[in-house]
C-alpha cells in the first residue's frame, strides 16, 4: 500500500491546522535565541564583508582575501543597507532560509510520499536543535540549504531550468552547494521515470532525448544563476580568486590517511546524533529507516520499485556517499558542513514512519500518525528547548565571547585613536564590532613579537584583550617575562558569573606612574 493511498484520510483543514502550528513552533524556537549570543569568529567576518560593501568602503572587496562566493555577503550588505547594521540584521536571512526551508520539506515529503510523511518531516526539522541553532546565524549555510531544497522541489516537479538556477544560486551562495548537484539531477531522472510517462505515451517518447534536454535547461539555468558570481570573482582586481583561497584558507583537500578514519568516524557520528539530540529518537529513526531501505531493495530485486521506494533510495544512497566523502576527504569537521544534510535526515525518518503506519495492522491512520509526531516532539523537546535558548552545542557562539561588544564600547570611549591593538584570537571580531575605529590592529604569532613592537613603538600606547576561552594565561606570562608591564583597565562578566574578556594596557619596563588597574 503505497503513501498517496492512505492521505485520504486527512482533511483539508485539518492537514493546515497541524502544519501552520508546527511552523509556527518552528518560528517561536528560531525566534527566541537570535540575539542571545555574539558573533563565532566566521560570522563576524561576513558581517564584516557585508560592512564593507554596505559603506561604500570596499564594494569589491578587494582588500581582504574573500575564501566565500558574492552572493551572501552582497545580501548582508543590502539588509544593512535597510535595517541598518547588527548583529540581528546579520542573522535574518539565515532565519528567514530556515523557515522556508520547513515550507519545502513538507512540500517535498507531501509530493513524493503523501501528507502522513510531510507532517512527520516537518515536525522533525521544525524541532531539529541542529536545525534551530543555525536559523540563529550569520553563517552561509542554512542560505545555501533552503537553494538546495529549492532545487530538489523543482527538479522533482519535472522543471530543470528552474532546478539548475537553484542549484546554481546555492553554489554562488557556498562553493560546498555544488554537492548536492547530483542529487537534484537525480532527481530530476526519477521524474522523468515515473511521471513524465503519465502524460506522454511510451511509444511517442525518447528517454534518451528527454534526459539530454534535462541536462541542457539545468545546465543552462546553472550558468544563468552563477555568472554574476563568476563575472565579480573575474572582475576582482585581488587574486588569488575565492575559490583558490578557499583551498588556501582551509589547507587544500586531500585524502584523509587512514590514522585518522577512527577519529573522523567519531566526530561525523557524534554530529549526526545532534540532529535531533534524542538517543531514543535516534535509535528508533535507525531502525525505522533499516526496515524501510531492506524492504525497498527487496522490491528492487523483484523490479516492482515504486516512485515512493525509488526516491527513498535515491536520497538515502546520496546522503550516504555525501557523508562517506567528508569522512575519507579531509574535511574539517564542523557541524555547519551538514546542515544540508538534515532536512534531507528529516523527509526520510519522516517517511521511514509513516511506511510502519502504513502496514496492513496498523488501521488508525490519522491518530496513529498524530500519535507518532507527539512522540516524536516529546522526544526531542528538551534538546529543543536548550536550542531555543542559545545552548545547544552546535552552530554559532555560546557565550565564548559574550561581552565582546561591550569590550568594543570600551576600546572606543577609552582607547586614544593612535593606539596600537595586539591581537591574536579576535582580529575577526575587531573588523565588525571595531569597524571603522582609528586604531592599529597588529596580528602577533608570538610574545615575543609584542615585546618588540612595544618597545620599538614606546611614542603610542598599546593594548591587548585576552579572551577567557582561550589559553591566555601562559601569553600574559611570556611578556611580563619579556618586560612588559600589564594593567587590567576593564573586564566582562558573563551572567552566570564567568569573566569572558580582560583589557590590558601595555608598557614596556615599569608600570606608568598613575595608571592603576581597573577592577
């Protein structure tokens, strides 16, 4: 009995009801957290980039090696350009793709499979932690999900132009979109398989054909969507260009040696159980998805694969050699490298339970499939919960640099502006919350380095910021031992009581006569 015969059993406006209240939890857990934390490091760069472009300064942004496509922080640089420049405005495209992003889930899962698995898809990504904590960023990647999502509606609507656009504004937006080419031009072949048939005869039909002009108009939609990119990087005085500095920036890709496979197993896996943050949910996914791909390749064995059962395997076999590629090649592992992987996650555990709600026993439909979502929800509430609070250990900052704002406050109403800024863990933090502020920022590799440039440069004064989540400790300790004098002018207190940054000013030799330091 395959997913479209049992919809009929929901009502219009029950179906809508439902829908429109998980995405409306779905707003309220994006909504909360959005200014509970400071920019991670990468964030405030692109806001930076988009500050840059926003002011006029450097529209091109030729005077920073860019690792990114134009494409996200040309949009940063409009909505501050609108709403001004924060750090709210800098995350509301990311909440804004995360939420239409639950719109294309359900339209996915609703088309392929019927509404049982839409509703069951929705709930999954709409209480996703993973998912809430990267609605809440400034970084490229729930932008470049919701293309891909785009994408793969349209391509399994029969409409290659418009996929091949999608696919191509996913790649302007992050250069990692061009993986997920593949799984719309697949999907756009399972259109083709099994429903373009139903409304042209077989006999008056060439596959081959057909296919060769799904590959043109995605192709062609591609290059339409991406040339603006191509044409900035090309138009860029600054080179390398950002897709070469992408590889320079992240050390290039290689094969990850062998020694190293266990340790990337671990820590692919353990951002894989984030998706939901649930043991008793993710157990329960894998053995709903074991049953649901062994009864799919009986089928295929047996040549009766339905479109339902086809899709299934192509989604999951992607996902499968999308992960098997990050683990072999050497990828850092962050979480932010699978966010795309997630709505994907949640249409096929979605479906993988609304296949056992479809057996013969089980005869109660619609409560058996409210039922599974209520569990489902309880399942993965708290996680959700800690998310929509700012708490979740994935995505952006979790309160590192709390305060880094104030710290910027008091640089620019304390600091004279021809001192000089040593830095070393917050350049990219200086560049947005001390933009366009008068100062020196010297980047140091070492202490030894400071000793110099403040002994070399005694005529100006010099300051230092030390973050409390970083091994600070033995730097203060190498310059005093080079010389230098440290006093303490300011330093921030977390909430719960926790200093996150101290402000030092530096002398070389003896402490300056009347220039305590500030508690």
């Amino acid at each position: 009995m395959c997913a479209h015969s049992i919809s009929v059993s929901w009502k219009a406006p029950a179906y809508r009801l439902i829908c429109g209240v998980l995405l409306t939890a779905g707003l309220l857990l994006r909504l909360h957290p959005l200014t509970a934390n400071r920019f991670h490091p990468d964030e405030a760069l692109y806001a930076y980039w988009g500050l840059q472009i926003a002011t006029g300064a450097d529209p091109m942004l030729e005077g920073y090696p860019v690792d990114k496509p134009p494409a996200f922080p040309y949009l940063l640089a409009l909505m501050f350009r609108l709403f001004g420049a924060s750090e709210l405005t800098a995350r509301l495209p990311s909440l804004t793709a995360s939420m239409v992003s639950l719109v294309l889930v359900e339209h996915i899962a609703r088309r392929v499979y019927g509404k049982e698995a839409a509703i069951l898809a929705l709930g999954l990504l709409a209480f996703s932690p993973f998912d809430i904590s990267f609605a809440i960023t400034a970084f490229t990647d729930p932008l470049m999900t919701a293309w891909v999502l785009a994408g793969l509606a349209a391509a399994a609507a029969g409409r290659p132009l418009l996929a091949g656009a999608l696919a191509g504004a996913a790649f302007a937006t992050k250069q990692q979109g061009i993986f997920f080419l593949p799984l719309m031009a697949l999907a756009g072949i399972w259109w083709e398989r099994f429903h373009s048939k139903q409304d042209v005869p077989a006999a008056g039909k060439d596959i081959g054909q057909v296919l060769r002009l799904w590959w043109v108009r995605g192709i062609a939609g591609f290059l339409l969507a991406f040339a603006p990119a191509l044409v900035w990087d090309l138009m860029r005085l600054r080179r390398p260009e950002y897709f070469e500095q992408s590889l320079i920036s992240y050390g290039g890709l290689s094969l990850a040696p062998w020694s190293e496979w266990g340790e990337r197993a671990a820590n692919w896996a353990g951002w894989l159980g984030r998706f939901w943050g649930s043991p008793a949910l993710n157990v329960l996914a894998i053995l709903a998805l074991t049953w649901l791909v062994w009864n799919n390749l009986r089928a295929w064995r047996k040549s009766r694969l339905s479109a339902e059962a086809a899709f299934d395997l192509l989604t999951a076999g992607f996902s499968l050699l999308f992960l098997l590629g990050h683990w072999l090649v050497r990828f850092h592992t962050w979480d932010r490298y699978l966010l795309g992987l997630v709505p994907l996650a949640a249409v096929l555990v979605g479906r993988a339970f609304s296949f056992v709600l479809s057996r013969r026993w089980m005869q109660v439909r619609l409560p058996a499939a409210l039922g599974v979502l209520a569990l489902l929800v309880l399942l993965v509430l708290s996680p959700a919960g800690q998310a929509a609070l700012g708490a979740y250990p994935a995505g952006g900052d979790h309160g590192a640099y709390w305060g880094i704002d104030q710290v910027a406050e008091y640089l620019r109403a304390h600091v004279p502006a021809n001192a000089v800024i040593h830095h070393h863990w917050l350049g990219w933090h200086y560049l947005y919350y001390l933009y366009g502020a008068p100062y020196a920022f010297q980047w140091y590799t070492s202490p030894e380095e400071v000793a110099e440039r403040v002994r070399a440069w005694s005529d100006v004064p010099h300051w230092i910021v030390f973050p409390m989540c970083r091994e600070w400790e033995p730097v203060a300790g190498a310059l005093k031992a080079a010389g230098l004098s440290l006093q303490e002018r300011f330093h921030v207190v977390r909430p719960d009581g926790q200093v996150t940054f101290r402000v030092y000013e530096l002398y070389a030799g003896a402490t300056a006569a009347g220039q305590p330091g500030v508690e």
